[in-house]
C-alpha cells in the first residue's frame, strides 16, 4: 500500500485517530472542518487567487 505524504508525517497511530474522528463527525461538524481548511479563505485578504473586481 503507498502512503500519503499526510499519513507519513503524522504517523500510523495518529492517522489511523483522525480517520476515526472524521468517521464519528456530525454533518455540521466536518462542513465547519472543510471550511476551516478551504485554500480560498486562507489568504491574506480572505481570499486567493484572481479577484473579478480587478
């Protein structure tokens, strides 16, 4: 089996947690996880990349 470079740097033990923790996550819970990581919101004005206005 090939591994992430995700499942490499944190491990089997913690992997194999976060795998169990998205699994038992409400609806609600992992939406508000994928926003938290949404590259679109990450940037230093809100938002990445081209912006329509310019």
């Amino acid at each position: 089996m090939v591994n992430s470079e995700q499942k490499k740097e944190l491990g089997e033990k913690w992997f194999e947690k976060l795998q169990e923790e998205v699994a038992e996550a409400t609806p609600e819970a992992f939406e508000d996880f994928r926003a938290m990581i949404d590259p679109d919101a990450m940037g230093p004005d809100g938002k990445e990349g081209i912006v329509d206005a310019d």
